[in-house]
C-alpha cells in the first residue's frame, strides 16, 4: 500500500463511469449517512483499488466489488485490505486476486459529519419565524467531493451522477439536474434526480433547506430559478434576469446550446467564495446574488451581474469542457472573468465594464509584480496547495493575457477558434496548449509561441521608450516592485499612439530592444513638440511602461488638456505609481502627474487616482510624518472637484458610474480628514439612526458615512460605533452588514480597533464575513499584529481548512514598513507555518520589505518637501 502515499494524482488502473450516491443528511445531529455504488472501467491488471475519501467513516463490512457485468459471470469480490490515509485523503482497498478487467462495481456505504467549515458537505445556519434553522450545503471545488462520498475525485474523472436524497419532508431538496420521483413517507421523503451527463467531482451539488423562489425561462425553454431566503425572493429577481438574458447570449458566443435542462441559482448564508458554478445548481454568497432596490448601492448591483455572468461562462467554460488538472485552473477562472465583462458589457453599455476591467489587470500586475508570484500555469503535487492558487494570478492575470491576446487576434477569429476549441472538446478535458492550438489554427498566428511567456514563467516586462533622433528606442526587462532585477523575457504585443488615436503602430517586441523610426509621424506639420506618444493603447498589453522625461511631459500635457482616452490615462498613471513604489521615479514626479487629473471625471480613472492616493499617504506616514498633512490637503484640494459636483444626494437620471463614484469621492474625504465631509457625515448618519428610510443616506453614501464617523470615534466618544454594532445586529441585509464591517477599523485608536477585532471572533459575525473586518487604519497596524499573534490558535482553528485565513495573513502583515518588523514576523511564522498560508505569508513579507525600501527612498528625496508643499497650497 505504501507505494499509494505521498503522490499527487491517483493511479489510472480503474476508471469511474458512473456514481449511483444516496445520502441522508440529518440536519439537527450535524451528520449524514450514504452510500454509493460506483461502475468501474478496471483497465490494467491491478489487486488494488484506490480512490479519494475524506474525513469519512466508510462500513468495511460494506465494501465490496462486482466483477463482470452479466449477472452469470459476475462475482462479488470482498477486499482483504482496507486503509484510510488520511495524510492523503485516499481510500486503498487490496483484494486477495487480481481484478477481472472489464465493468464492475463497487460498492462502498459511509457516515459523515455536516461540517461547518464550508466545505464538502456542510451545514449553514439561517432563521425562519424567529427560529434558528440548518440548511445541509456541498462546496468541492477543488478537492473535497471526498468529504461527502468516496471517489475519483479529480477533474479528469468525469463520469455520470445519479443522485438520490432521504430529506424531511418539508424541505427542498436541490441537485444538478432534475428531480424525476418524490417519495414520501410520514417526515421524510426520497428525492431522485434525473441521472447527470458526463462531469468532473468538484461540480456535483446538494443543497437542503427552506427556500422560496423566482422563476423565468429562456426563449429555448431552460427553466432558470433563483432560490433565497424564505421572504428574500424578490431580492432574487435581478439576477434572474441577467441570468436568463446571459444564457443566450452565450449559446450565440460559444455557438452551442447550454446542456442541461435546468438551471437553479442559491444564496447561502455561509458561504467561503463568492459563488460556485456547479453544473446547473450554482451557489452564491447573498451578497453576490441577491440585489435589494431600496438598500443595494450602485456597487452591488454590478457585483451581481458581473458575478452571475462569470459563473454562467463556467457553464461551458470549465463544466462543458474541463481543464484536465488543476495545473490548468487559469483556464476556467481567467477565462469566466474575461468573458463575464463580454456579457456585462452587452447588457449594460452604460457601465463602460471595459475600462472597468483595468481593475482587475492592475491587480494582477500588483501580484505579480512580486518576487513570490508564480506563473498562471503552476505546477500542484498536493491537493492541500490547490486553494492558494485561486488568487489574482489566474484570475486576473488570466484574464488580461487573454484580453491582450484577443485584441492581437481579433474579436471575431478569437470567437470563432473558441467556438471550434469547445466543440472538440466538449464532455471531456482539456489543457492550456489545446486553447492554444484551436487559436492557432483558426488564426494562423503562433500563438503557443507567443502565450508560453505570458503563461509559463511568472512576471511581466516593462517597456522603456526613449526618443532618439527621429526614432524610439524599446527596451524590455521584467518589471519587480521591489526594484530588483528579473531576468525574464517576453514576446510583447506593442501598440502605440502618437499624438493622435488614428496614428498607430503595431509590432511583435521578440527581442531585449528594438528600435522604431518615428519620421512619418513627426513629419505632420502640426506641433511636434506637444505631439504625445502613448504605448499599449487602452491598456490591452499585460506589461507597463517607462518613457523617458520629454515623452512623460508631454502625456502630462496630454492629460490635462484631456487628449488622452480614460483607459490611457489610467495606464499612465498606474505605470507612474508601480514605477515609484519600485524606486524607479520620484515620489515627487508622481504627486506632480496626479496633480494633472485634478478635472477627472471618469469612474474608474478616479478610483485608482483615490486608492493611489489611500497608499502614499500610508508611505508618508512611515517616510515623512511631518508631511503627511500637507499630502492629505493636496489629495482633499484634488478630489473637492468631484465631491463638489457629486454633492451627498443621488441626481434624479444620474449615471451608474456617478452613483458608484460619490460614495469612494466622499469616503476618501473623510479618510483624508475633510472636516465638513466629517460633519455631514455625522449629521446624515444621525438622520439615519432616527428614521432607516430617510432619504439622506441612500445606500451609495452609506459606507463613506460609516468610515467618517468611526473616524471619530474613541474610547471616550463611542456612541456611533455602538450605534455602528446595534445596525449590524439588526440588519438581515448581507451587503449591509458588509458595509458595516468593512467601516469599523477605520478608526484612529487603538483601543476600538482591539474592540473591533474582537468582534469579528464573536458569534454575531459569520465565519464567512470576518475577514471583511480587517481593513485596519494605519493607526491600528501594531494592535492588529498583536491580536493576531494572541488569536492565531483559535483563527487557524476556524479558517485553517479553506482559503480565508491567507487574507488574515495578508491584511494584517502587509501593511508594515520596516525591516525589522519583516524578520519579527518570519521568526513568528517559522514554527506556525502551514502549507495553505506559505504562499501568501512570502508574498505579504515581500510586501514589507518593498515597502520598507520604499520609505527610505522617499526620505532620501531631495525636494519632496517643497513640491509637496507647493502641491498643498495650489487652488484647484
């Protein structure tokens, strides 16, 4: 049995076809018993069956095989060796003789415990009349279908599921497909489903509970329901209609129909992600399903749609044709997130959720600008390191590279190559290079070439641009926060602008350097000395950029005389930023370029202008105290444009974009101290308190009212977090109860932050939501470490099995900037390490050191004090 542990895939002798599963949940003892009949291909000469099995206890007495598939010739083989290893999550039977090859089944019948982990099969608690109640869920993405029954649980396993439930009666009872038979008898009743087509482990679904429900179908008869909370349905009804209007528009893109008969979506009270695509019965968070007209922000209601449309693109993208291991996981995940911004786009235009979409790049290239990053193909010899790589690499990184090469291809050979890719391989699985080859082949260029450097080596370049005599000069080299030098080498799709959008080039940057004459463009009798040069054009290039000071200057120009596209300004000034933290340019040239979006209207260039500003006030503060309230005027005189035309109240016709804008406008003005942003504050949230439907704060504004009061809040004056806490405890609104926590450590001490902290650890918040509490003010730094240092048993105790405890992690490590706080850390983790959290604890510390290195660069500057200073006292 030995030579069975310790491996990361599971021996190929025996193949499963179909899951005959039957399980019983009892929802008040926690637990479930079942049974599954498994039909096994046996294809090599083998004594042994091994598969995965998880915290169960299986009946040995139970267990047995049956060979042959005729009744005549069939035998009933009993092993004579049972082991569970737990270490590896593996069931290994050995039986006496060698298998007959051929069909056989094997029976195996088991017990488990409703955990409350959120994973596997678990329980979820809600209330109904006043009464708290269970709800049996299942969460296997990725490897935990074996904590609910026996099996081969791995995505290139795709066999068939007859699923079959003994619920109390009064229940609903949901799986994948169907239900063909209800039984009852007394309390109970048997549920069956119809039997499912061919799919992977991790996308088998059971849910049990009390829920109402709204139902609409698409033109082609798919009957689509969104299931919630007994009174919640109306809250059900937008993303019926996203996801009803998103079904078809993806039958067109990938030009085959969506295949199962149904399609169920849930809001789970406890929920680890933010939904789960399993096939025809997808899971969601409330927040990221349900959207209330009267206390849903702007936010929220694109937080659904965008979430609906990602996992509908699994439908096809990862269910229909699956990646063929985990190594692949990108795949699913960057391409449902470059696909659900196609969908969103198409039903709301006005969102503009491409330039949106710069968000999501930028996070990728903030991760992966890291030493400790890794490539969006990564190599996985545990199941135990599956769940780290969930992170903004292969979703966000993924999705760029396949904007970036999109843009290269063209929209319309992309959608055909796709269309051909999930035809082959539909029902089956399938790796990177396959994509890669179905987009070779549909578009004749060399794609595998060009995508292994995007996809197989980690990091991204960045391009310096020089202007030399008529011509630029190129040079790429891998672009490292931390300043240091990478070897890395890409094949870079350059697109560049100069001085007007319909003046562009195009080529391939294969070499360390190129150069490129420029005459043809300065020829134009206009004013060459203005003329602006802008590489990767609306930012569809996963790299950033490096012009020399003449070509900076004049996109500075560009900018303040608005010739510049939203997304190019966005590029400019997220390249300025990166290239400042990683000491390739003053902070002084940085807070000049952004004094040049001071008439910025548009949503997400704003925003990015705002959470730029949240982070060099954090550097200053470490670098240079005395300066910082000269930085916070200049940031406070920058955004008062905006607050201004914003105001508090929401305009009768206002855009979506607006409405989003004012709550992140205002909530920086009262981070940055704004005294009548403060008192306004205060005022409505007072207003509020005395009358929930007032008008005065309207769910846009809520958040920025929150942090502002908390901002003044102290062991001496309590009263608005108190206030603060009795809402919390109040509200059934998941996305409320959100806003509350995300406010509550804004506040400057210490003390409340402990109180804060503290409350997340308590029953009144979700295991799910703690971690929403952790956005601490930079005043609150040392108590979080120490808090986490004191609760770190308890906390790796409740989060340790999933992902969340690495945001624990990161939230409070990464915020520090010395090095000596960096080696305390390390010294502190060195003998609490565990696998789930490695990753994430060498990227938070990396995060220390850069900017430890940072602050010292800033203090080193020699006229920081007066530009700031100056900065401070313009009028805008």
């Amino acid at each position: 049995m030995e030579q069975f542990k310790g491996q990361s895939r599971l021996p190929k002798f025996a193949v499963p076809k179909r899951y005959d599963i039957h399980l019983k949940p009892d929802l008040t003892a926690c637990n479930f018993a079942g049974s599954v009949a498994i039909h096994l291909h046996i294809v090599a000469d083998t004594t042994f069956i091994v598969l995965n099995a998880a915290d169960l206890s299986v009946h040995s007495a139970s267990l047995s095989f049956d060979s042959g598939s005729s009744s005549s010739s069939s035998k009933v083989l009993e092993p004579s060796k049972i082991e569970l290893v737990e270490a590896d999550e593996i069931l290994v039977l050995e039986f006496p003789h060698t298998l007959p090859l051929g069909i056989g089944v094997l029976n195996i019948a088991f017990q488990g415990t409703l955990n409350d982990k959120m994973k596997g099969f678990y329980r979820s608690t809600y209330e109904h009349n006043g009464e708290k109640k269970n709800m049996a869920v299942t969460q296997f993405e990725p490897a935990d279908a074996r904590r609910c029954f026996p099996c081969w649980d791995e995505p290139a396993c795709k066999a068939t599921f007859k699923i079959t439930l003994d619920v109390p009666s009064e229940l609903i009872a949901l799986s994948n497909m169907p239900i063909i038979e209800e039984k009852v008898d007394g309390h109970l009743k048997t549920v069956s489903y119809q039997e499912s087509p061919i799919m992977s482990t991790y996308l088998v679904a059971v849910v049990v509970g009390l829920f109402d429900y709204v139902e609409d179908h698409t033109s082609d008869g798919i009957k689509v329901r969104v299931y919630c909370q007994v009174g919640k349905a109306d809250q059900g009804k937008f993303a019926l209609d996203v996801a009803v209007k998103t079904l078809g528009l993806y039958k067109e893109y990938f030009a085959v129909p969506y295949s199962l008969p149904k399609l169920d979506m849930i809001a789970i009270p406890d929920f680890a992600a933010g939904a789960m695509e399993n096939y025809g019965l997808v899971t969601y968070r409330e927040t990221a399903l349900l959207y209330d007209e009267q206390h849903s922000a702007a936010a929220n209601k694109q937080r659904v749609a965008t979430v609906v449309a990602h996992e509908l693109a699994h439908q096809w993208f990862g269910n229909l044709v699956t990646m063929e291991w985990w190594t692949h996981l990108w795949l699913n995940e960057g391409f449902a997130t470059w696909v659900s911004y196609l969908a969103t786009d198409s039903l709301f235009p006005e969102w503009k959720i491409w330039t949106q979409f710069l968000d999501e790049t930028t996070e990728g290239l903030r991760l992966d600008g890291l030493a400790e990053s890794h490539p969006i193909e990564v190599e996985i010899n545990h199941a135990s390191e599956i769940d780290e790589i969930f992170d903004a690499i292969s979703y966000r990184k993924g999705a760029s590279v396949i904007r970036m090469l999109q843009s290269y291809l063209g929209a319309e050979c992309f959608q055909r190559s796709l269309a051909s890719y999930i035809k082959k391989y539909a029902c089956s699985n399938a790796k990177t290079e396959d994509l890669w080859a179905a987009l070779e082949e549909g578009s004749g260029e060399p794609v595998n070439k060009l995508m292994n450097s995007w996809t197989k080596q980690k990091g991204y370049p960045v391009v310096s641009v020089e202007v030399k005599d008529q011509t630029l000069v190129f040079e790429q080299s891998q672009f490292l926060s931390s300043g240091s030098h990478g070897d890395g080498q890409w094949i870079v799709p350059i697109t560049l602008c100069c001085g007007l959008y319909d003046a562009r080039k195009n080529f391939l940057l294969q070499t360390k350097s190129e150069t490129l004459n420029i005459k043809e463009f300065l020829s134009d009798k206009s004013n060459s000395a203005s003329a602006w040069i802008k590489l990767n054009v609306d930012q569809a290039g996963f790299y950033r950029v490096k012009y020399d000071e003449d070509l900076a200057a004049r996109l500075r120009y560009a900018i303040e005389n608005n010739y510049l596209s939203a997304t190019d300004r966005f590029g400019i000034l997220d390249d300025s930023f990166a290239l400042c933290m990683a000491r390739k340019q003053s902070l002084t040239s940085l807070l000049t370029l952004m004094g040049a979006y001071r008439e910025e209207v548009e949503y997400t260039v704003l925003s990015n202008l705002i959470s730029i500003s949240y982070k060099i006030v954090r550097i200053a503060a470490d670098a240079t105290p005395d300066l910082v309230d000269y930085i916070k005027q200049f940031f406070i005189s920058l955004f008062q444009c905006s607050a201004e035309k914003l105001g508090w109240d929401p305009k009768t016709g206002e855009s979506h974009l607006d409405a989003m804008l004012r709550g992140e406008v205002l909530n920086a003005l009262a981070l940055f101290g704004h005294d009548l942003t403060l008192n306004e504050a205060s005022r409505r949230f007072h207003a509020f308190l005395d009358d929930k439907n007032t008008p005065l704060l309207p769910p846009d504004t809520r958040k920025a009212a929150y942090v502002a009061v908390m901002r003044r809040v102290s062991t001496s004056n309590k009263l608005a977090f108190e206030s603060l806490l009795r809402l919390y405890k109040e509200t059934d609104l998941s996305q409320e109860k959100t806003r509350i926590l995300s406010s509550l450590a804004s506040s400057p001490d210490p003390d409340i932050i402990l109180e804060v902290l503290n409350f997340l650890l308590s029953s009144e918040v979700r295991s799910q939501d703690a971690v929403f509490g952790l956005a601490i003010s930079i005043e609150g730094r040392e108590t979080g470490w120490t808090w986490l240092k004191d609760n770190w048993e308890h906390i790796s105790k409740t989060w340790g099995s999933g992902f969340l405890i690495t945001r624990f992690v990161s939230a409070i490590v990464s915020p520090f900037a010395s090095f000596e706080k960096a080696k305390e850390i390390e010294e502190y983790f060195a003998s609490r390490s565990v696998p789930s959290i490695a990753r994430t604890l060498k990227q938070s510390i990396e995060r220390i050191h850069i900017n430890a290195n940072w602050v010292q660069n800033v203090q080193n500057e020699k006229h920081l004090a007066e530009a700031v200073k100056e900065l401070a006292h313009r009028k805008y």
